[in-house]
C-alpha cells in the first residue's frame, strides 16, 4: 500500500520564535535544535536548551512517537522520538509529525523517509533560498510511503538497527586496527 504523508500524520511547523532564542536555566520548555544531533542524526536528549514560554499551543509539542523532520538546509533527515518527553519543542525548521494512522510505525516513517527515493524526491523538490534550500510543507505532506503491514515494518526496522550496529562495530574495528599499526610503525622507525 502506498500512502501519502498527510494520510498518515498530521504534520505541524515547529515553534517560531520573534526574537532571538535566549537559552536559560529555569526555562518552561526544552528545545531542539539542528545542534542538537550528533553526526548520525541522533538527538542528544541530554543537552537540549530551555526556553522560557508563556502559554503555548499543545500543537507545538513534541511527545513520544512524534516523528521530527528536519525542512531545511543541505541534509534534510527524519528522526522518531522514541523517549518520553515533558514539555519539548521543536524549533521552526522542524515539522512535527504526529502519526495518527495504527498502519504506521513512527520508526518506520522516519527511516522510510531516510531511504534514497524519499530524500531524492525530496532533494529535487527542495527550493534553493538565498543560502538555505527548503523543503515546502505543501509538497512535502504530499510524499508516498510504501506501507507493509506491521510486521514487516518491525524486520525491516530490526534489520536496519542490526546493519546499523554493523557498521558501528566495523568502523571501531578500523579505529583500533588504524591506531595499532600507527603504533607499531612507530616503533619501527624508532628502531624497537
């Protein structure tokens, strides 16, 4: 079956802020932000800032199984929010999505729109700004998913997290083996 995004969740623009964002303390709300993720697109729950809020729309929340999308810039990716979260916003380049379809699994949206033909439809839709391209909320709600039934979303949301620990071990191997033969020329032209 293949649906389009707005079928599936309703999408909603993160919160835009009039004045400069001002991190402090005792803020109302967390916020994230690009900065928020690491390279590999993960949010660090951690580190997110606060922000003082007045009265807020429970639209701009961000909860458990939202789906984040990131709108604009060079590397636009999807992100499931798969921690609870207590009065969390999105900053305004973000949309929030809110699965409200029991044929979708929040996870699986986001890695569907992570996967090549999304992000090339995306990446040619995008409209190029002064120094930011920016995927539309008009164009984007109109994505199709391909959507298995449930069980096959978890393998191939199983399968992705197994490739992806994969390619983690891998790459650790590849550190220590770089660092191990570092050494062992050193110590070579030392003359050891």
């Amino acid at each position: 079956m293949k649906l389009k995004i707005k079928d599936i969740a309703d999408i909603q623009i993160g919160y835009q802020f009039r004045k400069k964002i001002e991190p402090v303390t005792d803020g109302t709300h967390a916020l994230v932000q690009m900065r928020d993720f690491n390279d590999h697109n993960n949010l660090n729950y951690s580190e997110l800032s606060r922000v003082k809020l007045a009265e807020l729309p429970d639209k701009y929340l961000v909860n458990q199984n939202d789906v984040l999308f990131l709108s604009r810039g060079h590397s636009n990716f999807a992100f499931p929010i798969t921690d609870p979260l207590e009065s969390t916003i999105a900053a305004s380049y973000f949309f929030i999505l809110k699965v409200r379809s029991d044929k979708v699994l929040p996870e699986y949206l986001a890695w569907y729109i992570n996967q090549s033909p999304a992000q090339g439809y995306l990446h040619n839709i995008a409209r190029r700004g002064t120094h930011m391209p920016l995927i539309p909320k008009s164009i984007f709600e109109n994505l199709k998913v391909y959507v298995p039934d449930i069980e096959t979303q978890n393998k191939i949301l199983k399968l992705n997290s197994l490739i992806e620990n994969e390619k983690n071990l891998l790459n650790s191997i590849q550190e220590k083996r770089t660092l191990l033969i570092r050494s062992l020329c050193l110590k070579a032209a030392k003359g050891l």
